[in-house]
C-alpha cells in the first residue's frame, strides 16, 4: 500500500503572476540600487565623522561593550561577531579588516583601536581573530563621547531590532588627519592623513575666519603628515588637491649615507613611503640588480626590530657613488612613490570632492551641531533635575505636614493629588516626594539641595547663555579642539620639501648609468687628530689650498698625491701596512680643505682599539718608506717588498714596541728621532739600507734607561733650510690633558747631525716641575690643536736648540704642518 494515496487532478486553473518588464530597464534599475548601495553603505567614509558603515559599528559596538582603553583586552573574534550579530549585516573577513586597518600605526596617523597581538605589517597580513585581542584607544573615546547626550540621529539595524547612530560626534576632524581609502561603483576616495594638531589649528582658523582662503589654511595645514614620514617633495599638486580635491604628490624614503664597516659606505633607510614595506623595496632592488638596470648595490639587509623601528642597510660597493646610487634607487625602487589624492566623501548622503576648506566647513557644521544637542539635551536634563529639587524643597520645609497628608490618604493616587492641591506642586515632583525616601529628610538633606539648585541655576544660565550666542557657540567648539589636539596631538613625521620636480623614471630599455666615482687625480691627508679626508684636484694640479686661505685650525701629518680609485697604504702604530683606495672617503674640494669633513683613520680600517695609523704612504717604487719605532728602531722597506698584499706586516716588533713614525724617505733625505728625555738626533737616511719587510730593523736612536722616542719624522734635503724642530714638555705627575706645559720652536740647523745609533743632542732644557717631552714634531711651518682639533698658538721661530720653553696657554693635543 502506497504511503501516500494519489491526489485527484486539479480541476481549475492554478494561480500565477506573470508580469513582463524590459530587461534593459530592469538591469539599469537594479545596478543603480547596487551602485547606491556599495556608495552610501560600503565604501565611501562621511564627511562628518570620516568612517565608513563597517568601522563606525565598530566603534559604537566596542564602546557599547565598554571595552575602554582602561580595561583588558578581548578576543577580535568576539568584537567581530558583536558587529556582524547586531549591525553589519555582511561576513566577518571584512569586518576582521576594517578592525585591523583601525589598530594599525602604519596606515592610521592616529590609530583608533589598541590592538594586543599580530596585527600585521605592510608585507604580511594579520593573525586570525582567534589569536588577536582589541580594545579602544584612547582617541575612539574622542570619536564616540556623548553618544547618550542626543547628540547625533540613531537609526535601526538591518532587522530593526538595535538602533546605532547614523554618524558618531567625532571631537576631531578624523577624515583629514586619518585619510580614508575606498573604491565604489564608478569613483573611488583616496584621502592622505595628517598631523591632528594642524588640523585642528586651520579648523579654529576657519571658525574664526569664515572667508579664509585655502592659502590661508595651508598656513597651518603645509601638506599631508604620513604614519610613515619620509618627505614629500613639491607641494604644487597638494595645493591642487586642497584647492578643487584632486591633486598628486611624490613621496621619498628617508635615507642617509653613512659607514657601515671599515671602508664600507652604506644607504641606510629610516623611514618609507606611505604603505611601502621594507620586502617590496628588497624585492625590486634584487630585480633591478638582476636585470643590469642597477649597479652599485652589494648587498640589502633589514635590521627592522620593535625596539629601533624601521633600519634597511643599503651596501654601497667600493668605487661607486653613494648619492648616485641613490638617486638611481629612487628612479627604480618605490623608495619613491606617488600618491593621488581624490577627495571623495558623502555630504548628506551624496558623494562629493572636497577641497581643504569645503572639508573642513562640512566637519565644523557637524560639530556645532554636535555641541548644540548636547547643550539642549543637558539644558533639558538640568531644568527638569532642578523642578524636582525645588519640589523636595518644598516638601522638606513642611515634611510633616507631607507626612500628615500622605498618612491621612487612601492609596497613592490619593497622595499624590492632595500633595498637588496642597503644596502647589506639579505631577511629576508629588510622584518624586512619594518615592522620597526618609533619609532624605534630615538637615543636611536640605543643605545640599540647596546649594545643588544654585548650582543647577548657574548650569542652565550658562546653557541658556551658548544657546542664545552663535560666537559662545563657536568658542566652544574651538575649546573642544584645542583640547583634543593637546590630547592625541603629536609632532609632524613627514618632512615637506618644496622642491623642484622629480626627474622621470628611465624607460626599460634604458642601460644602467655608470655610477662609479670617476678616477681623478686627489690628495689623502691624514690629520694630527687621526682623521682621513680626500681632497679632489684638477688634472693639473691646481685646486690645492694657496698659502693665503690655509686655515690655522688645518693640521696635517702626513699626504699623498694619488689618484680616487688608485691605491695606497696606511701604516698602523702594530707595524702593519694597509692597502686602501681613497675613493670612499669623505670628498671636500681641493680649495677649501677642511680636516672636520674627515673620518677617523682607525674607524674607516676597522683597526683595533690600541691601534692608531701614524702614517700614509704612496706605494710606488720609490723612495723607500721609513719607520721608526718607540724603542729607537729605523727601518726603511721599499713597496715592492709589499707586493699586492692587502694587509702585510712591514717590520717585525719586538716586544713591547711600536712604530711612531713612517714616511717616505729618499737617500738624501734625513731622519729625525726625538726621545722622550728632550734628546734630538738626525742622521742621513741613506745610512739605513732598505730591508725586507720580515725584518726586525736596525738601531736608529740610542735611548737612555727609562727613555722612549716620542717623534720620527723625514726631513727632505729640500726642506732642511727651513724645517723648525718643536717640542713640548711637562710632567710625568700631572694628569694628561690638565697641564699644559711649555713649548719651544728651533730652527732644524741648530741640530747638529750624528751618526746612526748615536744618543743626539739636547733639543730642550725642562724647566722647574718638568721631567719629560710630551711631543715632538720636525717640519715646515708647524700647526699645533688641542685634543679637540682647535688651534694653539705656538712660541715664535728662533729659540736656542737647548733653551727652556715658554709656557703654554692651552694643553697641545698634536702637532702637524699645514695644508701644502
């Protein structure tokens, strides 16, 4: 048997609807409804409180949870599914988004949500809402106060069961300082952030000042301040945008140049463009190495931690141009970005572009209408407050005779009316003195009621007072501002620039420009105080400091006359000689030395902390380079000897000794020691053969017990006729750098010449105190600086070669010649 019997035909005809429509009409009347939708309740932010649907509900449902900045954390999961449960009738991936985008620091200027976990980076998207926990910051408050003042319109939900408000009061003109990013049916916003502070400033402005023209609010407001700063260069296409609402700039990374390592020049990276991460600027600067279209690059590292924020290490390579590279990076990295502004928000439910000035006056009249509901709200709440407290007033005069009426009455709503017809009261203060409650009733009852409707009186003559006055009204505003600035305010980021334009990118098929210093002739010298500089010269010489603008702070030890990408050597007081090239080093012009510009010597050769360059030397052939040692030991090494090692040991120490001295010398030059215990001796550099440069030396200086040589320099015989011998002495019990000493200067000819391994001649008589020479020095035209670089002023040519020396006003840190 069949579980369910055959049912009869029908017997008349079956109910239908059939309508015909015009396909066209139909599909242009339903893309419209969609098209409006997606603008009004999707993708365009208000203009008022500048938040789109998803992140104002939010905002409303977190603070409806009451998760303030003072309270913990909760699950994002659990705000998300609030949100979707309630308000957002749409799935939980895009409100998930719309959440993270509002905690992060790097796409808001002033974030709106504290987030608690992994809420992503630039290159890598957020943790799932599982493992993430979100409360509001403390800005949100700002955004969302007296919403139960009636303050704003509230309108149902998509199933009519909760109300949310249509838009939030927003204490600050959150579109312009949080910028906004959006793409509807057939237009799209894009609005940059700014700096909360100028905002607010140029919005005072214009409540002050209706007429102000957008140059005048360009005054406060110069340019869009970025989360990520880098600098904006140009500022034409931001006047466009604030002008008529559309408009272009160009942004750059902050990048400087500096030493990475021992000869090593890197572009070190601080802060991106706006929504560039440090990956995709790794990622294209591999492409473009790769392609050929950069040169120049050895390698890219990011040291990004929390602790010191964004830090890529650009490596520059040895020979190419630091600001070239950079400039080429700039051409084919996003290390420089464009952004376009489109000024698109809703104006009374209507999308509109927006200048600088219309965005803010649609702001400001939200805002006094925000302050004007509130001051009615609480002028109505006041006033009724007060009508009851003047009703207990009157009960607690005659409260016994309230008693005797409410005792001698039938039911409440007997009570109530007597009370009314007695004491002259209205419905709503004879309900309260029915539910008046009998501790009220004592004195100081009375006492604080009193002052409560004084202070109630003086509330409502104020409210009445900001209602009746359009200028109040404005000041208040202006008041509430000023406050928010000063409470979510922070200094400028972005670096503005007024700059010309930036030049194009290359084409693809364009070649790789040559970024290579150019190898042109120079000068290295190495300062008294240990720092290199490399000073650039025409091919013909010419550009060297003339004697007439050589600066007196000038000191040098030691130059070499090479070419920028040639090679030359660098002896270390260890009896090392490194091999280097001039190119990375600082460049100043050859007319205009000056040895601050340098780099210290021991830092640029990476060299340890107890060792220090004593001099520089060409490696040529000839002549032969001299060292003397502390321990009285001369040697003379020919550079052949050094071959193309990089780093060899020119003499062999022995223990305990160090090199103080190495200058190239030929055979008619002459050597010059000067011991610690005011001894001089000169002798003939031929005397000393050139040797290998595993050898030990020969003895140069023969020193007394306790003694050490403190100078070796090489006197040309070109120069002997006017080379001064300069010496300082001072005691061995004064702290080093407190005394000062004294100094003498001597003609080089009052030293007679000895022989190799000879004791010398007395260079100076120590005068009373004095015990030791704390310096030496034998040249053309002396230079002394203090331990800061700064000149002294040295004792005049001429004194015997025995003579005592004449006190000093400054303690000598190094004595050297001038820029030559």
């Amino acid at each position: 048997m069949p579980a369910h019997p055959p049912q009869p035909p029908a017997t008349g005809p079956v109910d239908e609807r059939i309508e015909d429509v015009d396909l066209s009409a139909e599909m242009q009347g339903s893309y419209l409804e969609y098209a409006y939708s997606v603008i009004y309740s999707r993708a365009l932010p208000d203009a008022r409180d500048g938040l789109k649907p998803v992140q104002r509900r939010i905002l409303f449902q977190m603070a409806d949870m009451g998760l303030r900045p003072d309270r913990g954390h909760v699950k994002s999961a659990r705000v998300v599914g609030e949100v979707m449960g309630k308000l957002h009738p749409h799935g939980d991936a895009p409100i998930y988004d719309a959440l993270v985008r509002l905690a992060q620091p790097f796409t808001l200027r002033v974030p709106l949500v504290d987030g608690h976990g992994n809420f992503g980076s630039l290159d890598d998207g957020p943790a799932a809402p599982r493992y993430t926990e979100a409360r509001l910051a403390p800005p949100a408050l700002a955004l969302t106060e007296s919403l139960d003042e009636d303050v704003v319109d509230f309108i149902p939900n998509y199933d009519g069961q909760f109300q949310q408000p249509s838009v939030l009061p927003a204490a600050f003109p959150n579109l312009l300082v949080n910028g906004a990013a959006g793409i509807a049916v057939g237009m799209a916003t894009n609005m940059a952030p700014h700096n909360l502070i100028e905002v607010v400033g140029a919005a005072v402005h214009l409540l002050d000042n209706p007429d102000a023209t957008v140059e005048e609010l360009m005054e406060f407001v110069p340019g869009p301040d970025l989360p990520s700063g880098g600098i904006i260069t140009g500022v034409d296409g931001i006047k466009d945008a604030y002008t008529n609402g559309r408009g272009s700039f160009r942004t750059r990374a902050k990048v400087s140049i500096e030493s990475i390592g021992p000869r090593r020049t890197g572009l070190i990276v601080t802060e991106l463009p706006y929504m560039v991460g440090p990956e995709r600027v790794i990622e294209k600067i591999k492409d473009a190495v790769n392609a050929k279209k950069l040169t120049g690059i050895s390698d890219v590292t990011d040291l990004t931690d929390r602790r010191n924020g964004l830090r890529l290490v650009i490596g520059v390579k040895t020979g190419f141009d630091p600001s070239a590279v950079l400039e080429h990076l700039y051409r084919l990295t996003p290390l420089e970005d464009s952004f376009s502004i489109n000024n698109v928000a809703l104006v009374d439910g209507q999308p509109q572009t927006l200048g600088l000035r219309e965005l803010l006056r649609v702001y400001l009249d939200h805002r006094i209408r925000v302050v004007t509901r509130r001051s009615e709200y609480r002028l109505a709440r006041r006033r009724d407050r007060l009508h009851l407290v003047e009703g207990l007033l009157i009960a607690i005069l005659d409260i016994d005779e309230v008693i005797q009426v409410i005792r001698t009455s039938d039911d409440s709503d007997q009570a109530r009316t007597r009370l009314r017809d007695v004491f002259d009261l209205s419905e709503v203060q004879a309900e309260y003195i029915l539910e008046l409650r009998l501790r009220r009733l004592t004195k100081f009852s009375r006492i604080e009621l009193e002052a409560e409707q004084d202070q109630l009186q003086k509330e409502i003559a104020q409210l009445v007072e900001l209602l009746g006055s359009d200028v109040l009204l404005r000041a208040q505003v202006a008041r509430e501002l000023d406050a928010a600035a000063e409470a979510y305010g922070t200094p400028r980021r972005t670096l503005l620039l007024n700059g010309g334009p930036i030049a194009a990118r290359p084409s693809r098929a364009a070649a790789a420009p040559d970024l290579q210093i150019a190898d042109t002739p120079c000068r290295v010298f190495l300062s008294a105080t240990g720092r290199m500089v490399r000073a650039d010269i025409g091919e013909d010489g010419s550009g060297v400091v003339p004697p007439a603008r050589r600066s007196k702070h000038d000191a040098i030890r030691g130059g070499v006359d090479t070419t920028t990408r040639a090679e030359i050597g660098a002896v270390t007081s260890a009896g090392r000689l490194i091999r280097f090239s001039p190119v990375d080093l600082p460049s100043v012009p050859g007319n205009s030395v000056q040895l601050a510009a340098g780099t210290r010597a021991d830092q640029y050769l990476g060299l340890a902390k107890d060792e220090h360059v004593v001099g520089i030397v060409p490696l040529t052939a000839d002549p032969a380079i001299a060292l003397g040692t502390a321990q009285g030991v001369v040697k003379r090494v020919a550079a052949t000897e050094i071959a193309n090692r990089h780093d060899v040991e020119v003499i062999a120490l022995k223990p305990g000794d160090r090199v103080i001295g190495a200058v190239p010398a030929a055979d008619e030059a002459e050597l010059v020691f000067v011991s610690s215990d005011a001894q001089l001796l000169r002798f003939d550099a031929a005397s000393v053969r050139p040797q290998g440069r595993a050898a030990g030396g020969m003895a140069g200086m023969r020193l007394s017990p306790g003694a050490q040589a403190i100078s070796f320099n090489v006197v040309p015989g070109s120069d002997a006729a006017d080379a001064v011998v300069v010496t300082v002495a001072g005691s061995t019990q004064a702290l080093a750098g407190t005394d000062a000493g004294s100094a003498k200067v001597s003609a080089f000819d009052e030293f007679p010449a000895k022989g190799r391994a000879t004791g010398g001649v007395r260079a100076q008589r120590f005068l009373r105190g004095e015990d030791t020479l704390a310096m030496a020095w034998v040249g053309v035209e002396a230079r002394a600086v203090g331990p800061d670089g700064a000149a002294r002023v040295l004792p005049p040519a001429g004194a015997k070669r025995d003579a005592s020396g004449t006190p000093l006003d400054g303690v000598v840190g190094a004595i050297g010649t001038t820029v030559r």
